[in-house]
C-alpha cells in the first residue's frame, strides 16, 4: 500500500526506496492501487507501479490466498533487476527461479507460517527482530548465514526532539500511539491508569490515545474503541483523556510523539508483535517507553537504561504497569535520563544508517 494508509512495512520500504534513490540505484516500488493515486508514475526518482490488489482480512486461510493471487500478479508486473525485495508469503516461492529477478532478499516483518521450509533460492532475509530470526531458523536451518537482523527504520532526525520545539508545559503525557487492538494491551492499560487515579501525591498527567480503530485498519472495530474510550472517561478527570484518529503524515505524527513524556506500550501479541515501530519511533522523538516483556522489545528497550519493562503474564501485571508509570510520574531526574538514553539509542533505525546497511549487505551477496 502507499504510506498514506500506514502500516509499519509500508511505510518503511517507501521511506527506504527514496534513500536507495538518493543514492543513485534504480528503484522500483510494486504495490497495491489506492484511491487517488496513479496507476504508473515516477516520484522523487522511483518507479511505481500500482496494481490491483485485496483488502486484509480477518481470516488467516483467505489472506493466505490473496496473498497467492496477489504474488501471481506481481510476478507478472516483476522488471529485470540485480536485488528483488519481496515482502509476500507465496513470491518467494519461485521468485527465485525467475531469471530477470536476480537476487531474491525476503523481508520478514510477522511470525513466519510455515513457509520459510519451502524457500529454496534465496540468497538473504531480512529480520526485523531476533526473535524473528530464530523463528525464520527453526523452520529452515538451511538460511544460517544467510539471515540479518535489521530492525525497522523509521525517520529519526524528522522525530528528534532537538528539531522541534520543546515539550509543552503543563501535565505529563501518558501516550500510546498504534492499532486500537484487544491484542495491544489496552485493557491492561485502562486498568492500570485507573489504579493510578487512587495513588496520591502524583504530579498531574493526562492520556493520549492515537490509532486506527476498524478491523478494516486492524484495530478491534469502533464499539472496541468507544468501550475504551468510555472506560478512561469514567476515571480520570474531564478534559484529561484523548482518543484520536490515526495520524499517517510524519509530520503531523511527529508532533503527537512530541507531545508524550511517557510512552506506554503493554502489547500481549506474543505472536502478532515482532517489532515495535511505534515504540522506536517514541523513543526517537523523546520518550521514555514502557513495554511488555515481549521477546522482540528486547532488541532494543534496555530495562533501566532508556525505558522500563513490565511482566505482562504475571498475575499482577496492572498492578506492576501501574507501579512503573508511578515511578516515572514521580521521578523527573529518571525520566529525564531515560528519554535522553532512549533518544541517542534509536539513531540507529534512522532512514539512511539502515538503508546504507542493507545496501552494504546487497553488494556482498554473491
């Protein structure tokens, strides 16, 4: 899909296709059509082609057969090239039979289904976290050497806080910015500001909720978001909680991460998270981020040195997200050290360290 509709792969290889650009490579971008945009056309030095695609749907057995349809279609739009990046389940398939697709680099943003045994002629893949990596690897132990973790990159220097303004005055911001989903912690979340309105002597602080909210968009639909919604409104104070649309502009996402002290991210995805762009993007802009324990947090959260970790399977695990958003309320010298450490340690997913890297890793494939 183009950017404008989000999603974490999306985003990222558009931002990565410019970089490639900016660097003299020939680029071509294969996605799917959408409203308002042409069919064919070169932008800022990269070739797309927009083709008929299929909206996501909640059903893994269909979008596992769109994603056949979908890769079919592709392999017939496919130019000649040195390195194809695929970013399907089924291309990978054959794409490396294919004469005019040279050598054939697979992205792996979700937990693998089963098709990594198949993958035969492949010449690298491309995990966004380690945990992904092992999983890539028990299916097919065959791609040792021939697997990288990259991370995802997101626009560092655009999210900066030394490029903005200041953080605002007033109460301290407790945001989350990302799908609207059951499977992201929110009920965890709810529960735990709740008890943190009957904790004393905290400095004053508000809410900031942003994503989408349709199964369309991958959230857990609107009556899902008006029950959260609801449910924070019954607690805390008029005028402190908000609930906003998903914002897709950098610019304008920018701003939002700019506004949030405390970036709380209680994901319960064991098998849906694999990264955390949000989180990243978060830290970049100058938060101090709380995450689940999830294996793909680990990557780059480091507990007591730029964010703090929670253990979401533990019984108690409102109350210990609670204790955690207390200790970073109360504690401004912490705070402060922990979003300086977190701002310096995501320079490294910014857009040209990781697109000079991949294409680093694409001159060594032989």
């Amino acid at each position: 899909m183009p950017p404008v509709a989000g999603g974490a792969t999306e985003k990222s290889w558009h931002e990565l296709s410019l970089e490639f650009a900016r660097l003299g490579h020939n680029v071509t971008v294969i996605s799917r059509r959408h409203p308002g945009w042409p069919d064919r056309e070169i932008r800022d030095g990269v070739k797309h082609a927009r083709l008929c695609g299929y909206a996501h749907t909640k059903y893994l057995s269909l979008n596992l057969c769109l994603d056949f349809l979908w890769s079919l279609r592709v392999t017939r739009a496919l130019p000649s090239a040195d390195v194809t990046v695929s970013n399907c389940i089924a291309l990978p398939l054959w794409l490396g039979w294919i004469r005019r697709a040279g050598k054939v680099v697979v992205m792996t943003g979700r937990l693998p289904k089963g098709q990594y045994r198949w993958y035969r002629r492949i010449d690298q893949v491309l995990a966004s976290s380690s945990m992904l990596e092992s999983a890539v690897l028990a299916e097919n132990p065959r791609l040792a050497g021939r697997i990288k973790v990259c991370g995802y990159p997101i626009g560092w220097a655009a999210l900066s806080p030394s490029r903005g303004s200041p953080r605002p005055a007033g109460p301290l911001t407790l945001g989350y910015v990302g799908r609207i989903h059951r499977e992201k912690g929110l009920d965890i979340l709810v529960a735990a500001l709740a008890d943190l309105t009957r904790r004393p002597g905290l400095p004053a602080w508000r809410v900031v909720l942003c994503g989408p909210q349709s199964v369309a968009e991958g959230g857990s639909g609107e009556d899902y978001a008006r029950t959260v919604e609801r449910s924070l409104t019954a607690w805390l104070p008029p005028g402190t909680c908000e609930l906003l649309p998903p914002v897709f502009a950098p610019a304008r996402l920018a701003e939002v991460y700019r506004k949030i002290d405390v970036f709380c991210y209680p994901s319960v995805a064991i098998k849906g998270e694999t990264f955390g762009v949000a989180v990243a993007e978060a830290m970049a802009a100058g938060a101090v981020p709380v995450v689940s324990d999830l294996p793909c947090f680990a990557d780059f959260v480091r507990p007591g040195r730029n964010g703090l970790v929670f253990e979401h399977g533990a019984p108690d695990r409102v109350i210990r997200l609670a204790d955690c958003l207390e200790q970073l309320l109360q504690d401004g010298a912490l705070r402060a050290r922990l979003a300086a450490q977190a701002v310096l340690d995501s320079r490294r997913f910014d857009y040209p360290v990781v697109a000079k890297a991949i294409l680093d890793d694409f001159e060594r494939l032989d």
